[in-house]
C-alpha cells in the first residue's frame, strides 16, 4: 500500500490551524518510517478549542433541538462509513493493527452514532403532583463543552464512543488526540468537516504529544465534565485536577482481565479465544486476557496447549496477509514490557512461553514482540497486579469455584471478567461474585454499543453505552410550580 506524506492539523472552530513546518513525524511501528507529520498542541490550542465551543454551545442552538441533533449523527454515521477503507488503512499504517482488528473498530463507530442518534430523540424527565395544585417536573440538560481524551490503542472508536453521547446530549465537545493517533485525527477531523449539518465550533480536535493541552480541558471552568479513556495512573491525576472545581469525569480506565477455565468448559473453544486475547491488539488492549486461570484437573493440558500455540503466533505488519500479531506502538512499549518480564522471572514466574522483542532480521526496524506465557503462584507478585498492556499472559492453577472467584478478584482492577464452563448454572453463579463490569460467559469482550461499558473498582468511574452513557453530560433540573 501506498501511502502519501500528508500534515495532520487541529480541527477548531471549524478551521484548520496553520501547520508548523515541518511539524513532527507520524511513524509506522511495524518499520519505524515516517508515513506523515502532525502540528502538535499545547494549552494555547486547548483555549481556542475550548472558546470556540463554549460558544457554539451557547449560540447555535444545539442544545435545544434535539431532531437537529438526531439528524447531524445520522449523517456523521454516514460520513464515517464513506471513509470506512482510508480509517482502516490509517489505522493499520499508524496504530499497528492487523487489517481484521482494523476493520473492527472501525465498524463500531457508525453503529455507535446511530444509537446515540436514537437517544437524542428519547431523553426523558418526569412530572409529579406533589401537593393539591403543585406538580414538580424533572428535566435533563446538557451540562455544556465535554472535554474528551482519547488514548492512542483504538483512537478512532474510542473518541466517537464518547464523543456521540455528547452530542446527543446536546453538548458541544474538544478531543484531544494523543500523537500517536495523529493521522486518525486527521481522517476524523475530514470527517467532521464534511458533516454540514453540525455547527461551526460543536466539535474540536486537538494533537498533542504532550500533556498541557489536556490538562486545561481538565482544569478549565468552562469545561464541566471529562470524558477520559486510559490508564489507572493518568486516571488518577485527573481525578485529583478535576476535584478542585468538583468537575464530573467519567473515566474507563486499566484492566486485568481473568480467564476463569473449569474443568467442564470446551476446552478447544475456550482455548482459541484465549489465545486470541493475548495477540489483539498486541496485548494493548484494556480488556486483553492477561490472566489465565485454569482448574486443577486440566490445568497441565491445556496450559501446554496454550503453550504450544502462543509459540506458533506468528507478528507482522498488516501489510502482510500472514501476519497474526501486529508491532506494538513503538519500541519504548517493547523494552518496557520485557522489563515486567524479567521482572517476574526474577521474582519466580515460570516461563511456559518466553516470547520478548523479535529477532527476525526482517522486523528489526518494527516494534514486534513475542507472546509470553508465565505461570506463577504468588499473586501478589506486579505481572499478576499490574497492567501490562502487552502481549503477555499469566496462568495460575484454581482447585474450587470458590478458589477461583477469589483468584479473579485478587487485583485492583474490574473492567472485564471471562467465564468457560457448560454446567448450566455455574457461569451465572459465579458472574454475579466476580467483581467486573463486563462478564463474557465462554467468549471474551462481548462489546454493545447498545449496553453499559464500564469498570468497577480501580478500572473506571460511569458508563459508555446503553442508555447509561447520557448521564455524563446531562444534568437534572427541578422545576416546581403552583397552579392554583
């Protein structure tokens, strides 16, 4: 595939910002080439953002019109599906992903506006008598500019995850764009701007590499809720900025996702999946199958199996057809993930599979790691607690469904939990203890549009999806009046 060298730029109050020349590069992991550049943000850029849509949101008239608003995300769905082959391509140019993990993020996206358009038309409040000649009527309204940030692993699914209930809601939105994603950036930004049906200045992106443009959108008074994809650390200083102006943050943050495999699940079917949830994405996925837990009686057959494949997963870049894991972002991701594995292997991990950055001459220049399998015992030990948002898996032993439940709990995080059993009761049973906020009963990151996503515990605060994802950017009034 070819590909023609093209400047990413801030999207603001309906404008283009003047590039900077030569601006800074946009880089291919799978072979370290620049396929692009990008004018990157700061604070400056984040002001003019965040002025021009205050003032969309106070003058256009968005917010009160909701068959307006129904209409315009009807459109950008169908904007983003004219676009659907040049998303894939740049998403497999500039994020590193196999064309088929292209092709499904990509495919969320119109689904994901189309339901939101479907709730700007079904908002609803209530009205109650409450004394002889008084009713009390409760209202939603939209709170005013999201400040949206988006992280760079599925940057163009996860900004229009958070960016469609908002402009459902009636809000207007910044996106800040990490740099990684820039070229993403600049497909959606073409996007938005082919959409005429949304007012100048509703919708703002940003590209930063840094850190201070977003840190005004959490900061600022004139942005009064954040909607943030990404780490539990970076989660955390957001919460701690946002709490000074009381701001409202809905966060979807790390996770640990455990594998709860009982003697009874289909071993094959379980098998596959996860296998598969150790290589999409690399590893660089919040809902990646990172734990493996496995019931005594098939614990040694199938974790040889496991094994056995994870050392067949074949990397490469999307452009090759045979390619079944893609690069990670860039090489600072690999040293840092084979750092927790050393780390691990230190501190008594038992490497079924020792995988590590790819020795293949071909994919030197490429950031492409190997799958690792480690079997421990300790589960206190940082490769069992912490993400490692890589493709590196660790396997632990359970004897009771007690054990197990147990075992998937033991860490900080709650985004997603999976359940491989074919006794009829089990999987509801012990999906009601585990503490997570997706259960995938024998599969693996069930993802709706149309249901709530969202963590427990250390992965998250608030939902996206389902009728849920409104109540982030709206805000309920009470209006009493007597009429007697």
């Amino acid at each position: 595939m070819t590909h023609q060298l093209e400047q990413a730029r801030h999207w603001i109050d309906g404008e283009w910002a003047a590039p900077e020349s030569p601006g800074s590069p946009s880089t291919d992991p799978a072979t370290g080439e620049t396929i692009g550049t990008y004018t990157d943000g700061d604070r400056a850029v984040a002001e003019a953002a965040v002025r021009a849509a205050v003032h969309t949101f106070e003058h256009s008239g968005w917010r009160d019109d909701a068959m307006r608003r129904s209409t315009a995300l009807h459109r950008l769905a169908d904007a983003y599906e004219a676009r659907t082959g040049d998303l894939i391509d740049t998403l497999c140019l500039e994020n590193g992903k196999l064309r088929g993990e292209a092709a499904y993020e990509v495919h969320f996206i119109p689904r994901a506006l189309r339901f939101a358009a479907g709730l700007a038309l079904h908002d609803f409040g209530r009205v109650t008598g409450t004394k002889p000649g008084q009713q009390s009527m409760s209202i939603r309204q939209p709170v005013g500019v999201a400040g949206i940030i988006t992280p760079w692993n599925s940057p163009a699914y996860l900004s229009v995850r958070s960016l469609a209930p908002a402009l459902a809601a009636g809000c207007a939105a910044v996106v800040k764009m990490p740099a990684q994603a820039a070229q993403t950036a600049r497909v959606m930004s073409e996007i938005l701007a082919a959409v005429d049906e949304l007012p100048r200045g509703l919708v703002n992106v940003f590209i930063e590499s840094g850190s201070q443009g977003a840190s005004h959108l959490v900061k600022s008074p004139h942005v009064p809720v954040i909607s943030y994809t990404g780490s539990t650390a970076v989660g955390r200083v957001i919460l701690a900025d946002a709490a000074a102006s009381l701001k409202r943050v809905g966060a979807e943050l790390g996770g640990k996702t455990p594998h709860l495999v009982f003697a009874d699940a289909d071993f094959d079917a379980a098998l596959e999946t996860v296998v598969a949830s150790c290589t999409v994405f690399a590893g660089q996925f919040c809902m990646t199958g990172s734990r493996v837990l496995v019931q005594d009686e098939i614990a040694d057959r199938f974790l040889a199996a496991l094994a056995r494949r994870l050392e067949q997963v074949r990397p490469g870049p999307a452009a090759d057809p045979e390619s079944q894991i893609g690069p990670m972002i860039d090489k600072a991701a690999v040293a840092r993930v084979d750092a927790l594995v050393e780390e691990a292997l230190a501190a008594g991990a038992k490497p079924l599979v020792r995988g590590g950055p790819s020795t293949d001459p071909a994919l030197a220049r490429g950031a492409f790691y190997h799958p690792t399998l480690l079997e421990v015992t300790d589960s206190s030990l940082p490769v069992v607690q912490e993400e490692v948002f890589g493709p590196v898996q660790v396997a632990q032993r359970f004897a009771t469904e007690e054990e197990a439940v147990d075992l998937a709990n033991a860490t900080r995080y709650g985004l997603s939990a999976c359940v491989w059993s074919r006794d009829v009761d089990r999987p509801l049973r012990v999906a009601r203890r585990l503490d997570a906020g997706l259960i995938s009963v024998n599969s693996w990151a069930n993802l709706a549009v149309e249901t709530e996503e969202g963590g427990w515990k250390g992965s998250g605060l608030g939902r996206l999806g389902g009728v849920a994802s409104l109540d982030d950017f709206t805000e309920y009034k009470q209006i009493t009046q007597n009429y007697l």
